[in-house]
C-alpha cells in the first residue's frame, strides 16, 4: 500500500465521518482509492530475481528480493514509488540469488503475509531470512501447487508449483505463480526447471499466458518445449546479469522463445523492464526511471534552521551555510523528516 494513498483514503474517511454523507460519496471513495492499472516491475538486480507488483487493488506483491548486495537498488526502488507495505512476499525457493535481501526487506516494509516452498537450505541466508520473519512476526505460508493467494472476480493469484514433496534440485521447488488481471495473464517461474514444467503441463493446470517471467534467467534447462508449447507466451521477460559465469540465457532457450514467437525482453540489455496491463492489452516498457541515475543523486536540499527544503537551483540554497544543509533523494524523505516546502522554489 502506497502512502499517498494511506492519506486520500484517511482524508475520505474523515470527510465521511465529519459530514456524515451519502452512499454516493463512499462509491466515489472506492474509486479513487483503487488505479485501474495492474503494473509489474521487473528490477534489473543482475544474475538474480526481484519483481514488484502493483496491484490494481493498491496492493503489492514482491517475487523474491535479489542477491544480499542488491537492497539497496530494491529499497531505493521501492522508495521511488512511495511503498511502504508489502501484502504478498513471495520467495519462489531458497537460493541467495532469490532470497539474498529478504531480511532487509523485511525490516524496511511492514510485509503481511511471506510465501515460501517447503524446503529449507543450510546457508547462512537462508537462516537469516527465517529469523528476520521470526523478528518481524510476519505469517509464513507453506505454498505448493493449488494454492490460493487472491481470489477475485478480476483479479486471482494462484500457485502453480511445487507439485511434488521431494525434488533433487533446489530449483525444482520454486513456487511458480499466475497471476491473471481480467483479460491479460502472467506466469512468474523462479528458477523452475524442466522436471517441475513437466509436472505443470501434466496436472492440467491453466498455464496459458500472455507473458513469462522465463525459467532460471534463462537457463538450458528450463523452458522446455512441452512448457512453453502450453504457456504460448507472447513476451518472455528474462532476469539475467550481463556476462555472467553461467552463460545465461542459453542460446538454445532464446531459440525456443522466438520460434514460439515471443519477444524477449532482458534486463541485462534493458535494465529494470516494465509490464502494465489495463485489463486488455499488456504494454512492455523500460522503467520510468532507471535506478543508476536515482542511486546516490540529490535532488533536494533541506536548511536544517529554517526547516525548508528546496529545489538545488533555488535562490535560496546559493546563500544557505554548508552546515545547515541536508541532502534528500527524493521528496517524501524530506517530508518524512519535518522539513517544509520553500514558498519561492515550491518543491
Ligand atoms: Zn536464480
Ligand atoms: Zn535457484
């Protein structure tokens, strides 16, 4: 749930309270609370996964969090867009590729509900990652193949696998998940390979979709051609560092995806890869703002005297004292930390 959002929600209700007022105004309410827009974000964190969900119910799902080095790019990121709440965590299996930044993640959002495959690792990550949600007293849910994560009419997230209790490769666990907005659908894989895509293709599960998130940045062994023969995917999104060791995406899977007639989208060309679907129609995008601009820039300065913050080429920031001044990224931090807008540059 987005902040600016908490505030319109809270500044009706109180109009509701305060002028008691008709069914109309609450319909209105309901509206303007909500966007009509499903958004995904799939965040360039390199040889890893971490995807953003913005729901059209304004709420946010997070697939997995990136190595450990990465939560600064997914914080930053979150920040940008003024996420403070995180309804569904989703860490698709325990690989530090998948799980590196889930503490810090779940000691910067307040994060509802963690989805996890039942298997453990015997990594120092993955004992950190338990203990944050033991801290954090966040409900973890042991999901496989069949269960529900929303239910709607227009709306449903579903899990799609596991579908077996015991797998040699860790991959083979990743919960793999669809999510399906009125007309448009969405497959998101982990790192599932072929043994797990077979299984999927067999239990009969609805697994046509209209975009990929493709198998194990690529790799050989996922998105077999049974697989993607029922997916029919028509864009194909693929998280992979640029020239890493494992010569990710395969050659061969590239083959498979653009005989299938899918467009291929990758965050080590693209960097962070948008998906927005109005219900209808899904629109491929780079994102809004590409992180290695936003890292470390400062786009405000706050006069810790006056308690004001400005723009950097205001008037007034030339004669301001160097001690005085503090640094902000982004508005809302200003905000966050008491400072008011400057009435000559009105940031
Ligand atoms: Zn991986
Ligand atoms: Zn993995």
């Amino acid at each position: 749930m987005k902040k600016h959002i908490l505030i319109i929600f809270t500044t009706i209700m109180l109009l509701l309270v305060s002028a008691s007022c008709s069914v109309n105004v609450s319909t209105d309410a309901t509206i303007e609370s909500g966007h009509e827009e499903l958004r995904i974000h799939f965040i360039d964190v390199g040889q890893a996964d971490c995807i953003l969900i913005e729901l059209p119910t304004d709420e946010e799902v997070l697939i997995d969090s990136g190595n450990r080095e990465d939560s600064g790019v997914i914080i930053n990121y979150l920040d940008e867009l003024g996420i403070e709440d995180i309804e569904y965590f989703i860490l698709t299996h325990p690989h530090e590729d998948h799980i590196g930044s889930a503490p810090d993640v779940l000691n910067n959002y307040d994060v509802d509900k963690i989805y996890m495959p039942d298997v453990s690792a015997d990594s120092q990550i993955y004992k950190n990652t338990i203990q944050a949600i033991h801290n954090e007293n966040t409900e973890l849910i042991k999901a496989k193949a069949g269960t529900s994560i929303i239910d709607s009419s227009n709306l449903s997230f579903d899990v799609l696998a596991p579908n077996s209790m015991w797998y040699s490769e860790t991959n083979e666990y990743s919960l793999v998940t669809r999510l399906v907005y009125k007309d448009t659908s969405f497959l998101f894989t982990g790192d599932a390979e072929s043994v797990s895509e077979l299984e999927m293709v067999k239990a009969g599960y609805e697994i046509d979709s209209d975009l990929l998130k493709v198998g194990h940045h690529g790799g050989e062994t996922s998105s077999s051609q049974i697989f993607l023969d029922a997916v029919t995917p028509k864009y194909a999104v693929i998280s992979v560092g640029k020239d890493n060791p494992y010569g990710h995406p395969h050659k061969k899977t590239l083959n498979r995806l653009n005989a299938m007639g899918a467009s291929v989208y990758r965050t080590d060309e693209l960097s962070t890869i948008t998906a927005l679907s109005d219900g209808s129609q899904i629109k491929i995008d780079k994102a809004e703002f590409s992180e290695e601009k936003n890292i470390n820039k400062t786009n405000y300065i706050g006069n810790i005297n006056s308690m004001k913050f400005h723009y950097l080429d205001c008037s007034s920031v030339i004669n301001m004292k160097d001690t005085n001044k503090k640094l902000f990224r982004n508005r809302a931090d200003a905000v966050k930390q008491g400072f008011i807008p400057c009435s000559i540059c009105k940031p």
